[in-house]
C-alpha cells in the first residue's frame, strides 16, 4: 500500500491466515483506505508502527538469523517469535507511544487468558 505522501508500506495483519482477527483488521485497513482516497495518512514520517517494528525485526533479524544450516529453513525459533510478538499487533500506534502501561495491556491479555496458553507456552522459550 501507499502513504499519502507515496511511500510504500508494509503492513502485517494480526492472527492467523483468514481468521476473524485477521480479517477485521483488514476491513478496517479498507475502510481507511477508503477514506483517505487510497492511501495511508501520514502523521510524522519518522514515526515507526508498532507493527511495522515487528515485521521490520521479523525480516531482518528472526527470518534470516534463525535459519537451519542444513536443511536451510527457518528453525522453530521463528515460529516462537512469531506467537511471541502476536499480542503486540496494536496496528498503527507509534511504537514511541508504546510505553509501560500498553506493555502491562498485553501482560494482563496473556495473562486472563484472552490470548491461549499455546501462545503464551511459545513466548516463554523466547525467554532466555
């Protein structure tokens, strides 16, 4: 997609493939679309998403790094990270403005239980 100002933009969409999380979030990425006459506002250009700082570390770190030599395909470490970082899909809040209190958000989320025990198993081994 692309920003108002004609820059491109990745943007990564919570949960699995096709799942109703999923599919919200894309809804309302169109409606914003929509909205904006086909592109993305732009707040302040150096701001980076919370998202787009996960995908950013995803391709650029937990992709390539955590790869098998022989078999050369990622290593279950990539499918940790992954669960790992899916409760931190808060869409396109700076990750400037993420501080303490959203991190106790998804604390407590992981903890009540709104995010399953599965997940919350694989983010544990990301946990050395």
């Amino acid at each position: 997609m692309r920003n108002s100002d004609g820059s491109r933009r990745d943007i990564l969409l919570p949960g699995e493939f096709n799942s109703d999380e999923s599919r919200h979030e894309y809804e309302r990425v169109l409606a914003l679309l929509r909205t904006n006459h086909g592109c993305m506002s732009v707040a302040d250009q150096g701001d980076l998403t919370i998202n787009e700082l996960a995908l950013r570390f995803m391709t650029e770190h937990g992709t390539p790094y955590y790869v098998n030599p022989n078999a050369k395909e990622p290593t279950g470490e990539h499918e940790n990270f992954t669960c790992a970082l899916r409760p931190l899909t808060f869409g396109d809040i700076p990750a400037r403005e993420f501080g303490p209190q959203a991190l106790r958000t998804v604390r407590e989320a992981m903890i009540s239980g709104s995010w399953c025990r599965a997940d919350a198993d694989a983010a544990q081994c990301c946990r050395r």
